[in-house]
C-alpha cells in the first residue's frame, strides 16, 4: 500500500545530495499534504525551542533545508522578519516562493560551502534535515561559520544520528570552542499517525 511517508523513506536511501533533491522535487507538490496525513511535527518543535530561547529582532534568520516553507510560516507568525531560506530542491523552493515569508531562498547543500558570509545570522532553524539521507553532520561546520557569535542554531536530529554519530560531532564542536549546549527538547515522534520516526530538537549558541 502507498502510504504518505514512502517518499520520506524514498530519501532516507539517497546515495547522494543529487538523489535526495530529485525525491523531492518529485514530491514538492504533495509534500505538505502528505506530512499533515502523518501529523508532522518537526516544524512545531523546532519553532517552540527556538521561541523559548531566541527573541525576535531584524537580525537575519536561516530556515537551512527550509522545503516548502512550513517553518518559515510559523517563524514569521512567531514575529521573526527577515528569513532567509536554503535547499537541497528547486522544486521544493518553488512552493515556499509562494508564500512569501522569505526574504530569499536559495538552492544550496548543506555539508558543502555555503555562499553566505561568515556571522551572517543571529539565528539557523532547521527541521527535519539532520537525518539520514539527507544533510551530514558535518553541514554543521558551515551553518557554525555564518552564525554570529552569541546568535544560536536550532535543529531537529533523527534517531539514526542519535543513536550514532550526533554525540561524537556535537563533543568535537564543543571541545574546539565553537557552540556551547543550551538546550534540548523531549525525543518525540516526527510522524505519528503513521510510523515512528523518533527525533530531538537541540539548541546551541554560538561561542
Ligand atoms: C523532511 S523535508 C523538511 C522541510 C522543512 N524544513 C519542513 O520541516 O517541512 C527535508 C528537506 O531537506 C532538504 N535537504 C535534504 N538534504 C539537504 C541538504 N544536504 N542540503 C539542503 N537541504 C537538504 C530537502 O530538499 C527537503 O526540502
């Protein structure tokens, strides 16, 4: 049977950036159906850790994998203005544009460089990226390097990286001075009504 997250699944066994970007340019149109059918929570979750530590100010704020835009309509909900948003997919960028919550959005990788300059935001969301198939903990690097220092940086973990490599990069970061641990959420279902997909929000500032 077909079901809503087989696409999801789909990415998760990318080899490579090129593959997870034509998963979902394919899916871009369906994509926001198709998460509201499994009752998606990462943008949620990240947005309540981010509105608990981060005040709103005109500073610059990266949405890093931002899809269609569902976080960045929560963020300006929330009253931050000037986001600015990255992708893996053209496809997935088209329908964000629509929205107009975004100041720009640009198709770049995460785990390559990125062409923002350093300190460029006081504030990097991400939701439902840092998982398998998708962007590589060592994206971090770059996202660290176009954070001011004070600004923070706010992100969804899935299970495959919990259980593996996350502790190892977070400790290399924290041990090279580079982020400080401020906080993180309960580990909670990204896809409730249809599979279990079990993920942590985390919240680091910039040193
Ligand atoms: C599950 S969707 C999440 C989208 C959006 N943040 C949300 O919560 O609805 C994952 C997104 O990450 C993007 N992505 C995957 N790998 C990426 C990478 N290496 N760099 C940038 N974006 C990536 C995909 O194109 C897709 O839009």
């Amino acid at each position: 049977m077909k079901t809503s997250t087989d696409k999801l699944h789909r990415a998760y066994h990318a080899k490579n950036s090129t593959e997870t970007s034509e998963v979902y340019d394919d899916w871009a149109s369906e994509y926001e159906q198709h998460m509201k059918n499994v009752g998606y929570t990462h943008p949620a979750m990240v947005a309540s850790m981010v509105a608990r530590h981060v005040v709103p100010t005109e500073e610059r704020v990266l949405d890093a994998g931002a899809g269609t835009g569902v976080l960045g309509e929560i963020l300006t909900a929330l009253g931050y203005p000037n986001i600015v948003g990255l992708d893996a997919s053209e496809g997935m960028l088209k329908v964000a544009q629509l929205k107009n919550n975004y100041l720009e959005l640009t198709h770049q990788f995460l785990g390559k460089t990125l062409t923002f300059d350093d300190d460029a935001f006081a504030l990097v969301a991400s939701s439902g990226v840092f998982t398998q198939g998708h962007a590589p903990l060592d994206g971090l690097d770059e996202l660290i390097r176009v954070t001011r220092p004070g600004g923070h940086i706010v992100f969804s973990v899935a299970r495959t990286y919990l259980e593996g490599l996350f502790e190892e990069k977070r400790q290399q970061l924290e041990q090279a001075n580079l982020w400080r641990y401020v906080d993180s959420s309960s580990r909670y279902n990204s896809a409730p009504l249809e599979d279990t997909l079990i993920s942590q929000v985390f919240v680091f500032q910039i040193i």
